[in-house]
C-alpha cells in the first residue's frame, strides 16, 4: 500500500519538474502567460506528490 503512494507521489514530482521546466522555456521566450499556467500546473502536481509522500510515509510507519 504505501508502495502506491510513493509510486504516486513520484509521477506527480515528474510531472510538476516537466511543468516547472516548460514554464521557465515559456517564461524565457515572453510568453508570460503559459508560462504562469504552466506553474500553476507545476505548483498542484507538486502538492499532490506532497499529499502522496505524507501518505506514504504514515502507511511506512502504521506497517512497522
């Protein structure tokens, strides 16, 4: 079980580093406006890995 929430947490921390870098491209050609959806893309991924990782870790501790 806690397996699955790290494995979850994972894809979203790739997912939000993918945004965060497509922001910064966005962001270094001017287009400061998908850039800014791209981080805000960034920024919900990046808090579902945290929920994910919290998850994790309280499943890691009730298991041992």
């Amino acid at each position: 079980m806690a397996h699955d929430s790290h494995k979850k947490a994972a894809e979203h921390h790739e997912h939000a580093a993918k945004a965060h870098h497509e922001a910064a491209e966005h962001h270094a050609k001017g287009d400061h406006e998908a850039a800014h959806e791209h981080a805000a893309k960034a920024h919900e991924h990046s808090t579902h890995a945290h929920h994910h990782s919290t998850e994790a870790q309280q499943q890691s501790v009730t298991h041992t």
